[in-house]
C-alpha cells in the first residue's frame, strides 16, 4: 500500500506539474536566461551610437588639439561604417572667451560637447569636457583615449621620441586568466568564473524562494479552505507537512532537472553556439563543472529547499490571509538575499574568510558552496562538513517546524506572536 | 452488549483561557445513530476533533472502535469524518479529490474510483466528476464532500452538523444514506443544533452545554423523562359535568383548553392515579389521558437555559406533538 504521506505528495505534485504556470515557467526560464546573458551584448554591439558634433577649445601648445582631432575621427572599433564618428572643430581661444558661446550652442544642441585643453595639459595632466550626455562609456573611453594619446606625444616629443617609437614601447599586454583546477583542469576565464558562481547562487535563490512560496500557499490553501481538517482525520500534521514539502520539491526537481538537461544540450552545441553569437571561442567553458561539482550542488539544492520550506510551511500554516504570509515571507527571503548581495566578494575571494563563513552557515551555505564550488577548488572535507551541518539544521527546523504547524494549521484568529508560537512549539 | 463504537470517559480539553470539554462520558452502542447536542460553542466539534485525533486531549480516555486513536491512528481508517467547516481542494477535479480522500483512508485507487462514480450517479452528480470542484455550488460541493466521506464504508460516521447547507431535497437524501448506514449495521454519531433531526433520526442523544454533559440517553426516554406532569384530557362528548371537573383545583394546578382537548398539569400532590379514576367516573366519556412529553427541542432549551433536568411544563407544545404518548381508551 501507497504510504499515506506519498499520497499527500503525489497531489501536490500533480497539481504542481499540470499548472499553467508551471509550463510557462518551464519554457520561459531558459528563455529568459538566455535572453539575460546575450541582449546586453547584443544591444551595446548592435546599437549604433550617433555622429557627434564636438568642439576642442585649444589652450595647449601646438599640435596637441590637431593629434586628438585625428584620433577622435578615426573610425571607432564599433563604428565601421562611419557611424559613431566624431566630428571635431578646434576653436585656438581662452576658454573665458568662447565659454559663453558654446554652453548657448550646447543649449541649442547645435554641438554635442566642448573639450578644453588648458595651457598646462602636459603637466596638469587636467582636460575638462561638457556635453548634454557623459554616460555612454564607449564614448567617454574614446574621447579620453584620444585625449590621453595626444598628451602622451607632447610629453614624448619634449623628451625627443618619435610617435612610433612611443607605441613600440608602450604596446599593451594582454592578461589572459584561466582558473586552473586542482586536477590540473583548466575552467573558464575570470569573468566567466564569476558569472558561473553568480548564476547558480542567484538560480538557487530563485528555486529555493519559488516553490517555497508554494509551499506556503499551498499550506495557507489547506487551512483557509479548511481541507486540512478531512486531511488530519486520516494523517498526522507533520507527515502532511513532509508530504507537501516532498511534492512540491519533486516538482521542483523535475523543472530544474528539465532545465538542466535544456543546458546541457545547449552546452553541447556551445562551440557552434558561440561562434553564432560571435563570442569569443571557449566563452561558454566556465559552464562545464565536474560532476562531483553538480552532485554537491543537488545535495544542496535539495537540503536548502527542505530548509526554507519547512519555514515556508510553518508560516503557511500560522497565518490566515495572504497578506500575512507575505509580510512573514520577507524573512527567509531577505536571510537569502545575503548571500546574494555578497556574491561579488565572494566571487571575488572563493577561499576568502566571508565565502567560507557563509558557505558553512546552514542558512547560506546552499546558496555559497554551490557558487564556491562553480567559481574554485573546494576541498571535499569541507563540503562534508557543510553538508553536515546543513543536514542538521534542516533536521532541527523541520522538527520545530512541524510542531507550529500542527497547532497553526488548525488555528484561526489573529496571527500569532512569537509568544504564542513558541507555546505551539512546546505544546505541538 | 457489543463493546460501544464509541467510548469517552472524562475527556477534557482545556485552552489558554477556558475549558472546551470538561470531564465529558458518553458510549455509543455499535449499530445505532448517535446525537451529539448543544448549542453553539458547547464543545461538540472540539470533542469531535479529539476523537479524530486532530486535536489533542488534556485529560480523559478516548476508544474508538475498541482502541485510543492517540495510540492507534491506523484506527481512524474505520472512520469517515465530515467537518463542520467543509472543504475541498478546489483546483482538482470532482472524482480525483474523492478518490485522493478514500485512498487517505487506505483504500485502492481502481476500488475508490469505481465506488465513487457509483456515489455520484447516486447523488445525481455523475455528469460532474470530471469537472473542477470550483466549478460546483456550494450544495454539490457538500454532496461532494459526503461522498469523500464515507467512500470507503467505514464503521463509524461521525458527521459534524451534517444538514447544515443542504436544501430540503438533499437533506432528505443524507437522511436517507444515514438511515441506510443503521440498517447495514455502520454506527453514526452527528452533532446538530437542529432537534427535529436529532428526533427524526438518533436512537439515543447525549445534550452538551458548557463543555459538559446535562442528559444522555435514548430519546425516547430523554423526552419520557423531562415530561414531569402535564397530561392531555379529552372526554367525548363533554359534559357539565365535564366542564365543572376540568378546572383548577385540588386536582389540577392549570387548566388550558386547547380545541376538543384539555392540556392540565397536575396540581401538587395529586396522585395522576387518582385523578384519573374520579375523572373516569364522570358522566361523559374519557377517550384520552395521555401524559404530555416535551419535544427533544424543548428538553433542548429547558435545559440549556438552565432550568434544572426535570419538568419544566410552561413552554409552548409543538401543535399536538405527543407521538410517543400512551393512550387510554375510556
């Protein structure tokens, strides 16, 4: 015979799985990600940004303002076909001259900007620029390139080198950072490693505070309908509320088990994929993780839901309106929003002190580990050790937190106070 | 006797603040149907639910079935519970949210299926069970919700309020389902503040108020017991003779004439043998004497208003209401 908890469990899951929402959702995640990672690119490459009009107001000594003229009309790395060009006229005047006259044409948009290269540009190393829009970044990083190369050949040539002779010498080095793993691996490049790391925290989050939410709801459901009272005639509290929570989970599963799957294949096109996308060849590698990487992740994934469900559960159970739950929900999701938040520095340090805190503390560590393991070596016994505390703690929280939701699900009236819950915990 | 279907001894439920149950007994003879009456907030669903076992009990002994559902869960599978407050899965359909509660209960998939659709041409709702339980009014729903219940032949029903919400017709067909559970010898115990149904259908009914019991017993011996001494009169044809006799005196405390009849209640220290015998001497004929017994509703409010367990004449008779009354011929 069907074990009456697995019973509970199918319900929800059915219930789950043939939801309009839950086909949605299955097909537009993946969409959505995709759509995350590729659209910024994709827009600032493809977005042609417009021809400017600037006028460079010449204090400096000689052959400065003409060298940033011709760099700025260069045509830019994005801009080949002309578009994105810079226009520049030079005005040879004190700029508390001209000053007044350029802030009007600035005003009647007749210019797009003003530089000034004051007198002392090459000891000062000060240029000032005004226009109507400083925040495209590509374009600032021009202007200051221009600027920048101009000065530099003023300040070679008082020292006697040629232009040539300066670019020989001041040709750029390439870092090229490759994460090597222990077993002599190599993993992806740095910003990819980052990505990896911020991606799996932040898609653990989203499974963890989703179907925790359901739990909720569905928790909620059962009380204010009243279910729960036919459903407690047949089943104990707290293998209902492990029901519900296994259910829900499997449901879950299944949809980052689709996922998961959807990525792979997609991985397995990644080579054809990326050089469809024109990224850079091995962009995607960083996506590759070991198995027992993946293992670990589930493990995670799988205590961490059974954590914050049981809250989730426990909350469902105790209030009575939506609006309650909500304001309850903050909880658990801004305890999960932590590690969230730290994910740069934890990126940023996978070995550091915080990243090792966090991804030891129960509460966090399903969040932190899985994004440690993505982003650096992580040595097996402290895995364990984490996975051992998350156990126990999952273990202890689901203890206290069916005892609440036996009293609470058959509790109405106002919701209950910390007192109060804590009686429903000793007397549960 | 059979061990009872249902056995409570000072069971006791306490709150933060007041006591819902208070030391209550009652037994409930396997076979019969069992009213549990009071009025609202008098403890019967909280007695209900610590039966279930959804709520725990402070003090007292619980058996159903034989065995303490504290202890024995898997007991409870014998039993089909109906809440007071109904509910439903609203998002799953009609048949899948039956057989979903019947297999709670232990009972096979492919057996709960059948059984179920069997309930639902019964109850008229067989073109219904694909559909969404949201989709049903509030009558269906109930039906629904019976079928839930008892699916999977259990041999205790315990029904909280039951008629509450059905619609004349519907009551009738529950009425009929309970009557139908008796004859196959399945033990019922319903909780009702509506005495006409307790009257209708329970062979014995225990009275709840405050927590605690006032009366249990078969009704027919509840309404016996409270009838104290009111008596009905009728001679035929009447008399002068008559009419001087019936009137308040050493005989009678009151006299009221209702139509062809008299309704007296006996004045202190009458002996009713007595006064039946110098009445059977008058000139017209007796054709009636027959003690007057209270409905189970005005045991009800007599009662629980606190008038004591025994006679309480004064309240109005239901229109000639004395079905249980012997008769003398005269």
């Amino acid at each position: 015979m069907t074990p009456i908890f697995l019973l509970v469990a199918t319900r929800e899951f059915r219930e789950r799985v043939l939801s309009r929402a839950y086909l949605l959702s299955t097909l537009l995640f993946p969409v959505l990600v995709l759509a995350s990672v590729l659209l910024p690119s994709l827009l600032i490459r493809g977005l042609p940004s417009e021809a400017r009009t600037l006028v460079v107001v010449d204090e400096a000594p000689l052959g400065v303002a003409a060298a940033v003229v011709e760099a700025l009309a260069e045509p830019g790395s994005d801009g080949a076909d002309g578009e994105g060009k810079v226009t520049a006229t030079v005005r040879r005047a004190p700029l508390a001259d001209v000053e007044e006259g350029l802030r009007a044409d600035l005003a009647a948009e007749r210019i797009d900007g003003y530089l000034w290269l004051p007198p002392d540009v090459a000891d000062s190393g000060h240029v000032s620029y005004r226009a109507r829009n400083v925040s495209n970044f590509q374009e600032m990083a021009r202007i200051e390139a221009a600027v920048n190369d101009a000065v530099r050949q003023l300040r070679l040539a008082s020292v006697g080198l040629s232009r040539d002779q300066a670019e020989a010498l001041f040709r750029r080095v390439r870092l090229d950072a490759v994460r090597l793993g222990r077993d002599g691996q190599e993993g992806g490049g740095a910003e990819a490693t980052f990505f990896v790391g911020f991606a799996i925290s932040f898609a653990l989050y989203m499974v963890i505070v989703l179907y925790g939410s359901l739990v909720m709801l569905s928790a909620l459901e059962e009380k204010t309908s009243r279910v729960v009272e036919v459903v407690l005639s047949s089943i104990d509290a707290s293998h209902l509320m492990a029901g519900k929570v296994l259910g829900i989970g499997a449901a879950a599963l299944l949809q980052v088990g689709i996922w998961t799957v959807a990525g792979l294949t997609a991985l397995a096109a990644a080579a054809p994929l990326a050089l469809a996308l024109s990224l850079p060849p091995g962009a995607l590698d960083a996506l590759r993780i070991a198995p027992g990487s993946l293992a670990a992740m589930l493990a995670y994934m799988l205590l961490g839901f059974f954590l914050y469900a049981a809250v989730f559960a426990a909350i469902g159970a105790s209030v009575n309106t939506q609006q309650e739950a909500q304001q309850f929900a903050m909880l658990p999701t801004m305890i999960l929003v932590v590690p969230l938040m730290m994910a740069p520095a934890i990126s940023a340090a996978p070995d550091g002190a915080l990243a090792l805190t966090l991804s030891h503390l129960p509460f966090t560590s399903p969040l932190v580990m899985p994004a440690r393991l993505g982003a650096a070596d992580v040595a097996a016994w402290e895995v364990a050790l984490s996975l051992a505390l998350l156990v126990a703690a999952t273990a202890g929280v689901a203890w206290l937190a069916g005892r609440i939701y036996r009293v609470g699900v058959l509790a109405t009236g106002s919701r209950p106070g910390a007192r109060e819950l804590w009686r429903w915990v000793r007397h549960g | 006797m059979p061990d009872p279907a249902l056995h409570l001894a000072g069971v006791t439920k306490r709150y933060a603040d007041h006591i819902a149950v208070d030391g209550l007994g009652l037994s409930v003879p396997a076979g019969t149907i069992y009213g549990l009456l009071g009025p609202n907030g008098a403890g019967k669903s909280t007695t209900i639910r610590m039966v279930m076992g959804i709520v725990g009990r402070d003090d007292g002994e619980i058996r159903v079935l034989g065995r303490d559902p504290a202890v024995d869960r898997s007991v409870l599978d014998r039993v089909g519970y109906l809440p007071e407050e109904r509910g439903l899965y609203k998002k799953m359909r009609v048949l899948d949210a039956i057989v979903f509660f019947a297999r709670l209960k232990g009972m096979g998939a492919a057996a709960a299926r059948a059984g179920a659709e069997g309930w639902l041409e019964r109850l008229d709702l067989g073109e219904w069970k694909a559909r969404r339980v949201e989709q049903l009014s509030k009558g269906m729903q109930q039906k629904v919700q019976f079928v839930a219940t008892v699916l999977h032949d259990p041999d205790l029903w315990v029904l909280d309020e039951p008629f509450s919400g059905l619609d004349p017709v519907n009551q009738d067909v529950l009425r009929e389902a309970v009557l139908d559970a008796r004859r196959r010898g399945r033990t019922v115990v319903l909780s009702t503040h509506v005495m006409e149904h307790a009257e209708q259908l329970c062979d014995r009914v225990c009275i709840v108020a405050r927590g605690r019991k006032l009366l249990e017993g078969e009704v027919r011996a509840v309404r016996r017991e409270a009838a104290g001494r009111r008596y009905s009169v009728e001679f035929d044809p009447r008399s002068e003779a008559v009419e001087r006799a019936m009137r308040p005196g050493a005989a009678f405390a009151r006299v009221a004439a209702r139509g062809e009849r008299y309704e007296v209640e006996l004045a202190e220290g009458a002996d009713p043998r007595r006064v039946l015998a110098d009445l059977a001497t008058l000139d017209a004929p007796l054709v009636r004497w027959a003690r007057v017994e209270p409905t189970l509703h005005e045991v009800f409010v007599s009662l629980v208003a606190g008038r004591g367990g025994g006679a309480s004449p004064g309240g109005e008779v239901a229109g000639g209401g004395d079905p249980g009354a012997e008769r003398v011929a005269g």
